[in-house]
C-alpha cells in the first residue's frame, strides 16, 4: 500500500531576517518571517509526511501561537512527523519537494539541503529531491516579498515488499 501526501508553505520575506532552507543558512540580505526558523522546506516536507499518513498537519503539533516554538529548528519539527509516521507503521518512499523563490539562486545549496533532511529523516538521500524555480518576476514571489515551497511525500506501509 502507498500513501501520498501534499505540503505547501508560504513565508514572507524581509530585510535583517535569517534566511534558513532545508536547515541551510543562505548568504541573502532578507529572510523568511516566521514563527519558528521560517523554514518553508521543512514545514512543506513535515505537512506532506503527516498528510500522507493521514495524521494531520504542521499546526496542531506546533501551533504558531505557541510561544514554545519562537525560533525553534524546524529540523524538530521533520523529526517528530517521522517519528509519528513510523509509530503509525509507514516508511518514507520517497520526498519531492520545489523552492519557488525568485532570489538569491540556490543551486550550490541544494545538495547540502538533500543532505540535512535525509540525515533528519533518517533516509538514503537517493529518496529526496529538491529543485528551485522562480515565477519570472510575477506575484509576491516575483517581487520578492515572499517564497513558497511544495512537497510531495510518498510513503509505504513498514515491511512490505514493495517498501524498498
């Protein structure tokens, strides 16, 4: 049996903020606003994980008005959805994710990004991708007051066959 399940995040954009995607620190003049680190990768993986598994989403396990997640690594937040999707029975298949960001480029970042989540998920790399594109300058992206990432996660019931 296998799950799929959809995450999307939006953060706005800001001069002086930190500027974390998949718990890389991009060099950039603004930065995601955010309750937590603002890491929109992240939130977007965690919402599609626990979709996939029908467990809910980001926000009922780490509500923005909490002040116990001010600044908190959304790293946290990755580890704790793949813990309930294990205790749930599920292994991750597979993570698709796309950064809809209009600048800085992110190509150099990336593979450091396949790095952390997969280590922060505990799989192979091989089952992560992430890309980046733009809007060529339109909307709130194209301006860049803000980014957006979708995810895409396909899980698979633990210790079946077909669950490789």
């Amino acid at each position: 049996m296998i799950r799929t399940g959809i995450g999307y995040d939006v953060h706005q954009l800001a001069k002086g903020e930190l500027f974390t995607i998949g718990g890389v620190d991009i060099p950039s003049s603004f930065g995601s606003v955010g309750h937590s680190d603002g890491d929109a990768l992240i939130h977007a993986v965690v919402d599609a994980l626990l979709g996939a598994s029908a467990l809910g989403d980001i926000g009922q396990f780490f509500p923005s008005n909490d002040d116990t997640w001010k600044g908190a690594p959304s790293s946290y937040f990755l580890a704790d959805a793949v813990k309930r999707i294990r205790e749930a029975g599920f292994e991750i298949n597979n993570i698709d994710a796309t950064i809809i960001l209009q600048k800085p480029k992110l190509e150099e970042f990336i593979p450091q990004m396949k790095y952390n989540l997969a280590y922060s998920m505990l799989i192979d790399e091989s089952k992560v991708s992430i890309k980046a594109t733009t809007t060529d300058h339109l909307g709130f992206v194209g301006d860049s007051s803000g980014w957006a990432v979708q995810a895409i996660a396909t899980l698979c019931i633990k210790n079946e066959p077909s669950c490789t």
